[in-house]
C-alpha cells in the first residue's frame, strides 16, 4: 500500500476568489448575443450552471485536483476545446485496478460507488484518496453555493 | 508450482557443487518462499513470479539448468551465462534477505543464513534485527531497484509480533511502500497488513470528512456516514442548480444594469458618474447603506491598468466586513459590484 500518511490538506480559497471567478464567467456569458433572449431559459440556465461547476473548479485550484480536473475536461469536450493538463505519476490507475477487483464485495464500496458517481472524476481514485477529494468537493461547493447566494439575494427585488 | 517441482528434481540429482546445497536451502523455504510471493490475486502461476524477481529467477534457474541439461522446461528461458559462483551466492543471499523480510518466524531463516554466512550481504541479513531504517532502505531499495515497482505487496517489512508497538513506521517519500509493525496478537500475514493499512487511512479520512458534513459525529457506523454525506453532496449539487436557475430569472436586469455601468464606464471611471450608476443598480435597501462606502472606495481607488485584483480584494472585503457584521451578503454584494466594473474595464 503506497504513500505515508502526510497531513491532508483540505483549505479552501477564500470567498472572494469564488465570487471573482463565477463573476467573470458571468460577464463572459453576458457578452455573448444569444444569452439575452428572454426564451430561452433552459439554455441560459445550463450555461450559467456549467459556468458555475467550471469557475468553481477554477477558483479551487485549476488543475491541481483530481476532480476539478475531471470537471474542467468535461466542460472543455462539450465546447470542443483542447485541455492541457500537466502529467503526473500514472500509479493512481494501478491502485484503482486493484481495488476494483477486490472490493466490490464489501459494503463499503458499494456506498464508494455512489460517491464516485456523485464527484466528478471519480471512477479514477481510490477509496482514501476518493474521500480526501470529496471533502475537498464538499468544501467548494459549500463555498460557490454562498457566493451564488449572495448574488441572488443581492439582485433579486425586494 | 512447476518452480518447486523443477527445483525438487534437480537438487535430487546430485549433482556435486556448492551451489546446489545453497539451491537446496533456499528450495525449502524457497517453494514456500515463491508461493507467498505470488498473490493470491494475480495468480499468473509460474509467470507472475518470473515477474518479480525477473533476472534474478531465471539466473538461478538457468544456473541450476545448465547443470543437468536434460530439463525441457528451462529451454524456453533461452541460454543466459552462467554466472560465477560468487554472483550466484550473492544471488541466493538476496533471496534469503527478502525470505527473512518476509517470514521471520519459520525455521527457514535460519537455514538460510548459514548456509549463506560466506557471503559479503551477510552485514545485511545482521542489520536486519537491528531495524535502522538506513539499512532497510538499503536492503530494500536494492531489490527495488532490480525489481521494478510491482512488489507493493510483498515487501512489507513485518517485525514478530511480540512487539507491542502501536505505530506503523512508514516510510514516506523515497520508497513506494510501507513498512509496518504489526500489533501485538494480529495476524501478520502481509496481506491483513496491507488491508490493515488501507483501513486505517480510509478512517482517518472519513473522520475528517465526519467534521465537514454537519449532523455527522453522532452518527456510528461508516455505512451511515457515507450516506449522510452522499446526501450532503447531492443536496449542494442541487442547491447549485437552483440558484444558476434564480440566476438566469434575475439575468436581465443584470444586464440592463451592467450596460449602463459599461456606458458609464467607457467615459471615466472616477466620477459622480460611477456614483450615478450605482444609484441605478437594482440593490434594494443596500444602496443606502452602501453608498458611504461607493465613495470612499472610489477615492482610494489606484489607477485601473495597475489594479492588483489580490490587493485591491483584501481592502474592500475587510472594511466592508467590519461595516457591516452580521450581514455577509452586502459586504459580498458591495465588494462585487466594485470589482465588476473595474474588470470590465480591465477587459475592455
């Protein structure tokens, strides 16, 4: 079983880099003609949410966790760009192929499967390191659901 | 295993040299030896063992083929030189090394280790009992090193049980693997250990996770937690997708907003134009508090094309913050319809 135990790192950027983030996708969105229309909300409503998982991924650290990575590349297929991300060590997938064969007898992985379908990227972790990142996950979202809160409540009328 | 088979044969047939007795010893531990190496899971047989030790296998047994040729199973292994006598004890003395690592109780041990007493790796079979984690990284870092990477399993480092120690010494970053003290009364087969290992990491993380999500330290048992915390992650999820959908509702009026703010901002940015438009903006009962604030921000502001968003931030937010206490949304609000328009500009 590889890697000691170092201290788990799980701080998150601070309020502002959110805001900061789903702000300038926000304008970004607005810059295109089509958003306005007042049709066609189910788009407007897909694209802001995109805009909010991608700028969240983003704020948390761009490429430097798995699950914003998984994020960023499945925002980047859909719009057909190319992501470059920059190579790490290839033992996570040797570690995921055996566990996989092992475990799915047990109980708890079963409720490991389940989350791995609910965070993003995580049909490629391992249980441990699958629940470092879903803390991580939990963190974020917690953050981006505030400053989206925020925003709501700001500029909806009284 | 066709290895012990072929070893059983060939030792029987007498063949007088040194060699052979040190084949011997290792046949006795080393069919067991060999077996354990392989795991139960990737049970290849015969070929996944070859894995392992790859060079090391087939010199000994090549070693031991050339002596009686007459083996049809070594003749795929293709010819190899035959190594010096001395190569080879070295050989058979690294193969103990791994059997005392990973089997200290069984009498093999001590077989092994004299009949190798003549060899120069003898310091390292002494070192052994000593645990200084120097020499374990050497002894260690050598097999690695001619290895590969695939023994993750096996190379376990498992003290008697006996000792009641409560740690596991793991080494962190040079080495792939973990070595670990068993714990008094366990088993310490190295597979229980690698599970053992790998439970205690999951647990720890869980605890972790146990803090974040609220509602989750009275709960025991793993299997509820995780169930309170799929919860907790799909009730954000969702939380996101309601809030991107209030978003898209209030959009236009953001937009209305944000243009005036833009017209504004292609004139000046310092101005009683800026104050202006900020009247305009749709904030309800913020704007009456907030436009003290509008003010002083603006005469502190830096030129726009020097504007350091991180410095800028830090500002804005700790005033606004000591403002306005109890009410996170303004400070957010405020903060955020400042830095709207300066990036605009910076975009523009």
């Amino acid at each position: 079983m590889a890697s000691a135990d170092k201290p788990i790192n799980t701080d998150v950027p601070e309020k502002d880099v959110f805001a900061l983030h789903f702000l300038q996708s926000l304008s970004n969105l607005r810059r295109q003609n089509t958003f306005n229309s007042p049709e066609k909300t189910n788009d407007r409503v897909k694209k802001i949410k995109k805009a909010a998982y991608v700028s969240m991924a983003r704020a948390a650290g761009g490429t430097s966790r798995l699950w914003s990575r998984a994020l960023l590349r499945r925002a980047a297929k859909e719009t057909n760009k190319v992501v470059r991300f920059s190579r790490r060590k290839k033992r996570v997938t040797w570690l995921r192929r055996r566990s996989n064969r092992r475990d799915p007898v047990e109980e708890e992985e079963k409720e490991a499967e389940r989350l791995r379908n609910l965070v993003p990227g995580g049909g490629a972790m391992e249980t441990s390191k699958l629940i470092e990142e879903t803390a991580y996950y939990i963190k974020c979202l917690s953050m981006q659901v505030k400053v989206m809160q925020c925003l709501v409540d700001g500029l909806s009328p009284k | 295993m066709d290895l012990s088979g072929g070893f059983g044969a060939r030792s029987g047939g007498g063949v007088p040299f040194r060699e052979v007795t040190a084949l011997e010893s290792l046949h006795l531990g080393g069919g067991d030896e060999f077996r354990r190496m392989v795991p139960p899971e990737n049970a290849g047989g015969f070929t996944a063992l070859l894995e392992l030790p790859p060079t090391q296998a087939v010199e000994l047994l090549h070693s031991s083929s050339s002596s009686s040729p007459s083996q049809p199973t070594l003749h795929s292994l293709g010819t190899l030189a035959f190594p010096s006598n001395s190569v080879l004890m070295e050989r058979a003395a690294r193969f103990s090394v791994i059997a005392t690592e990973q089997h200290n109780q069984n009498g093999n041990v001590s077989g092994e280790t004299t009949t190798t007493s003549s060899v120069p790796s003898n310091e390292r079979i002494k070192t052994e009992p000593a645990e200084t984690e120097t020499c374990d990284q050497a002894a260690v870092e050598e097999q690695n090193n001619r290895c590969g990477g695939k023994r993750k399993d096996f190379d376990k480092k498992v003290k008697s049980s006996t000792k009641k120690k409560n740690k596991s010494s793991e080494e962190s970053e040079k080495l792939p693997y973990v070595h670990v003290r068993a714990r008094r009364g366990q088993a310490t087969d190295s597979h229980s250990l690698a599970e053992r290992a790998r439970r205690e990491k999951i647990n720890a993380r869980m605890k972790l996770l146990q803090e974040l999500v609220p509602g989750c330290d009275k709960i025991q048992g793993t299997a509820l937690v995780l169930d309170e915390i799929i919860n907790h992650v799909q009730s954000l999820q969702r939380q996101v997708e309601m809030l991107s959908m209030r978003l898209a509702s209030v959009n236009p009026r953001i937009d209305f907003n944000l243009d005036t703010i833009l017209a504004s901002e292609n004139g000046s940015l310092m101005d009683g134009n800026f104050n202006g438009t900020a009247m305009q903006l749709a904030w309800p009962h913020q704007v009456m508090e907030t436009e003290q604030s509008y003010h002083h921000r603006q005469l502190q502001q830096p030129p726009p094309q020097q504007w350091p968003f991180d410095g800028l931030n830090q500002p804005v937010w700790g005033r606004e913050e000591d403002q306005d206490l109890g009410n996170d949304h303004n400070s957010l609000m405020v903060g955020a319809a400042n830095l709207h328009p300066n990036q605009v500009k910076m975009e523009l």
